[in-house]
C-alpha cells in the first residue's frame, strides 16, 4: 500500500521520515523531491511526477513492500494520478504546523533558500492553510489543483464529487508545533500499524476489492 505524507514546507517531513527511517518492517520510505526539481517545477510538473511514484509505489507492491512518500502532493491530487486504481490501498496524512512555527521554520533557512524556492513567506502559508482545509474537505477550492495541463491525465472525476464526512476521504492530521520528532514518528508508526490493520482485515475504504472508480 502506499503511505502518502503530505504537508508545505517547515512542516516537519524531512526530521519525520529520518527518525521513521528502519523503524518500520517491509516500508520503503522516500522522500518526493528524489526524482529531481526542475527549475520551475509547476503543478503541472507535480502532477505529472505524482503518476512516476505511484509506479515506484506499484513496483514496491508487486515484492511485498510498502511505500510512504513524503511530499507536497495533496490527498486528491494523489488519488487522481492515473495508476492509483492499481494501488492495493491508499492511506494519507497531513503533517502540520502553526503559522507561527512555520515563519520562524522558514525564516531560520535564510534569505538564500528562498531565492532558490522561488516563493515568499505568505505563499508558504497560503498553500499550508488550503492544505488543511483540504485535508478535512475534499470539496474545498478543488480549482487550486484542478488545472487543465497537457501530459498529466488526471482522473479528477474518481472523487470530485466527495463531500465532507464520506468515509473514504480519511486524513490523519499530526501538529509538529510543538511535538518532540520522536513523537511524531511514533504517532506516524501508529498510524501506519492502524492504517494496515484495516487492509487485513477487509476495512480499508480505499483497498483493491473497492477501487476509486475511474
């Protein structure tokens, strides 16, 4: 099954997956960014990467192994990839932070990593405020990621009309503000073992016996 850890930057991802890294048996754990950013990367080129690692996600599979990938790919976002119908399972969780931990996160990588990001302070946290809400609503301001881009053959349409409280939108939200890294990597290994307990036996709404529908 495939883990998906999604959160804007200063979160907490990269501490959480090094402190998650040989703690958990038969997990592949890997960070989005590996396959390379282009200069520019867009939406469109996110979305496009999304369907490389649900592939990734696919190979791990077929040899008996889970994958967790940390990232800025959001819940739907994922879902709409093409491949992910051939997912086993799909299970995701928001890893979060107030905006006051986020400014002073961001502020403390300097003036150079914004440079390189190409982003200012408030776009950080503009994309972690619609995340939230995305996280608990799957109808919230769906055109942020919903773009028409040549290439990226999304399959909007698998949940586009899913409303708060369907079952099968199910997001786990960890706070990082004010939790020591160990904490949150235990929370996130309680998740995963909860998050397998329902594939085993037959409770998992997104699982292959009850496939998104394409």
């Amino acid at each position: 099954m495939l883990f998906l850890l999604f959160g804007s930057s200063a979160a907490g991802k990269t501490f959480a997956l090094n402190a998650l890294r040989d703690r958990v048996e038969v997990l592949a754990i890997h960070d989005f960014d590996e396959i390379g950013v282009p200069p520019g990367g867009d939406t469109a080129w996110r979305q496009q990467a999304n369907e490389q690692w649900v592939r990734r996600a696919l190979e791990y599979q077929a040899a008996g192994i889970d994958l967790l990938l940390a990232g800025q790919t959001p819940y739907g976002e994922l879902l709409a990839a093409p491949s992910a119908t051939r997912l086993e399972a799909i299970s995701a969780c928001l890893i979060d932070c107030d905006d006051d931990t986020r400014v002073e996160r961001l502020q403390a990588r300097g003036p150079e990593w914004f440079e390189r990001s190409g982003g200012d302070l408030q776009d950080y946290l503009n994309w972690a405020a619609w995340m939230r809400r995305h996280a608990a609503d799957p109808s919230w301001r769906t055109d942020v990621i919903q773009i028409d881009a040549e290439g990226t053959e999304m399959q909007w349409s698998r949940w586009i009309d899913w409303r708060v409280g369907d079952p099968r939108w199910r997001v786990r939200v960890i706070d990082t503000s004010a939790v020591p890294v160990e904490e949150v990597a235990a929370r996130l290994i309680e998740w995963i073992h909860e998050e397998r307990t329902l594939l085993r036996v037959g409770a998992h709404p997104l699982r292959a016996d009850q496939p998104l529908r394409d």
